[in-house]
C-alpha cells in the first residue's frame, strides 16, 4: 500500500536528500531544513502518509503531493492546480490505494470537503499542538514546512486514536456555522473601529468621550456625523440638542444628556490647532460611516441567524439556556448538533472552555484558563 505525503515547499535539494534517505529510520527523513522556497502564496503543499492526506499552508493556486512507500521512501512528485481539474486529477492518482485518510490543522476547506465527499475519511489536528509534536522529533525548537508536514502524516500512525475525526456538517448546521462565525469576524472588525474612534476623539475631541455612556452608540454616532468638531457643539443649544435626540428615537432622560453636553462644551478647554481639528474630524467622518455599515451588517447576521434557528424544533433547547442568547445559543447548537462527537463531559468542556487547564509537577500545582477552546 502507498503512502501519500503532500510535503508543504519541498525544494529542490530538500527532495534529493529525501531521496537519498532510502532505508534509514523515519525521524532521519523528510525533516532536513532547506533555504530553497517557494512562494507560499502560490503554492499549497500537501502531504498525505499511511493511508493519510495532509493539508498545510493554504495555497491560491496550486497543491504539491508526494507519493511514499510504506517505508518512507517517495515514489513521486507531481503537483495538482487548486481547482476542480486538480482535485480530479488527485482523484486519479489516489485510486491506486482503497482506504485513504487525511489529517490537517484545518476543519475547513473545499478540499476537504471534496475529498470527504469522495469517502475519504479525515482527522484534524489542533495547531496549538503542534509544538508538542515537535518535540518528539527534534530537540531544538526548529519549524519548517517540511517538519510539520511530516509531522502530521506520521500522527495519523502514532496519534490517530487522540485525533478529532472530521465529519462534514449537514447543510443547516454549515450554514448556520458559517453566519456565526463570519459574523464574529465583523464583531472583531467593530471592536477595532470603535478604538480607532475613542483614539481620534482623543487627539482632538476628547470632550466628546464624556457625552454618552456608549461612544459607538447608534446615536452618538450621528451625533458626531453631523457635530464632528467642539466648535460645532458649542453652536447648540439644549432645545437643539433634545430635539436631535428624539428625532434619533431616544426619549428617556434626554433632557439631562442635553444639559450634560451644554455643561461640557460651555466649559474651559485646551485649544487644538485647526489643521489637527480638520484632518482628525475628516477621520471621525469615515470611521463613523464604517461603523454605520458595519452595525447594520450584523443586524443582518443576526436577523439571518435567528430566522435559521426559529425554523428548527429542537434549536430551542440551546437558545433558552440562560445566559445563551440569540448569538451563543446557536452556537451551541452547531457544536451539539455538527459532525464532532464527544463520549466525556470533560472533552465537552475542554472543547467550550469551560474546563480549566492544570498544570503539576511534583509539590507544584498550577491551574489557569483554557485558551485553546472553540471561539465559535
């Protein structure tokens, strides 16, 4: 049976040493660092070992895959384009074994799901491991492309009981997934923006901070687009000021927000040079307008999100549990009802989280929180 290796930017003197380590023990080979690279933004090296296939470093246009014997020696390289001609044409290639099987440190990628599709059946390994892993194999703290492909095809004959199977999700469950996470993507983006905002209004507005409770509020928002400048609040009044609030639908106390800001602007502060005031109240003008979209973006992930989940029976169960919510109950939901299968409570938590990380060594004992867990 073959042995398939897809070996991340195996250069050329890389692969006559490869070659050359007929024989010799499998920590000898496939691990040798090499100066002669190529470019990873156009190549995705993947490495299949063992009945195994390997993804790493996601490449743009094209795969390089190696094919090995059961002892290590490699029988051929030959590279795939990274479209459906080449997964085609890996196909072909992968039909002269039966029983293939992946490993990679990535749940996600057309590729996967294409060979998943096609019954190949394939583990994930966590990145986060991968030092570890390393160690076994060599005892100075080096990394290459190479070693970690290797790596990884071998833990499919050492580790293979330890990793997570990949079971590819039914298409509610991908969607659902997919919603939740590209909209945390937009929540991190917001979270930039409405720092970038608090630093500009910092360097030349920094009376601004003081006239909401929330800087990124749907109505401090407008309020800076259409009063960006110190200048411009002083121009106002409290009856300019609660009109403007009701006309942004805020009603309760905005009587006293008016007469705060009117306090704020009426007193003394340090003058800022013009020319600052105008490029930094240029910059407010667009962070606003991207804060603007940005918030009406995930109201709509949301909207979407929640329609997906109310069109479920059983999604309920997760949604109501206290503290869920309309963002984190779905969530759950995907890690309960995907593809990832859990026989302990304890591999649960660890998954989520919620399960602490111990660390002893002799009288020491150490316990801290689990960094490495599902974000969703």
């Amino acid at each position: 049976m073959l042995y398939y290796n897809m070996i991340i930017e195996l250069s050329i003197e890389a692969l006559k040493k490869l070659f050359s380590l007929k024989g010799k023990k499998r920590k000898d080979y496939a691990i040798s660092n090499s100066s002669d690279q190529t470019d990873i933004n156009r190549h995705q090296h993947i490495t299949l070992a063992r009945k195994s296939i390997l993804c790493y470093d996601w490449g743009r246009n094209a795969h390089t895959i190696a094919l090995l014997k059961d002892n290590g020696e490699i029988m051929k390289i030959f590279k795939i384009r990274n479209d459906y001609a080449g997964y085609i044409d890996l196909l072909k290639h992968l039909q002269a074994s039966t029983r293939v099987v992946f490993a990679l440190e990535h749940r996600t990628h057309r590729l996967v799901d294409f060979l998943v599709a096609h019954g190949y059946s394939g583990f994930y390994v966590n990145p986060n491991a991968m030092p570890s892993y390393r160690s076994r194999y060599k005892s100075a703290p080096v990394k290459s492309n190479e070693l970690d492909a290797f790596i990884l095809a071998d833990l499919l004959r050492t580790d293979r009981p330890n990793l997570a199977e990949i079971i590819l999700d039914t298409p509610f469950v991908h969607e659902l997934k997919g919603l939740i996470i590209d909209r945390e993507r937009y929540v991190r983006d917001e979270t930039r923006l409405v720092n970038r905002l608090e630093g500009c209004l910092v360097e030349y507005y920094p009376e601004a901070l003081k006239f909401f409770d929330n800087p990124a509020s749907k109505v401090a928002l407008e309020f800076w687009a259409a009063y960006p400048t110190l200048d411009h609040a002083r121009r106002l009044t409290v009856e300019d000021i609660e009109r403007f609030l009701a006309a942004h639908k805020w009603y309760r106390g905005r009587d006293k927000v008016a007469e705060r800001i009117i306090k704020i602007v009426s007193g003394e502060t340090i003058k800022v040079l013009k020319d600052v005031v105008r490029v930094k109240s240029r910059m407010l003008s667009g962070i606003v307008e991207q804060l603007k979209l940005l918030k009406k973006t995930i109201a709509d992930y949301n909207q979407e999100i929640k329609r997906l989940v109310e069109s479920k029976e059983d999604a309920d169960q997760y949604t109501s549990l206290p503290g869920a919510g309309s963002t984190l109950g779905p969530a759950i939901y995907t890690l309960f009802s995907g593809g990832i299968k859990f026989d302990r409570l304890v591999k649960i938590r660890a998954y989520v989280g919620t399960a602490p990380v111990t660390s002893q060594s002799g009288e020491f004992r150490g316990v801290g929180f689990r960094f490495a867990c599902n974000h969703f």
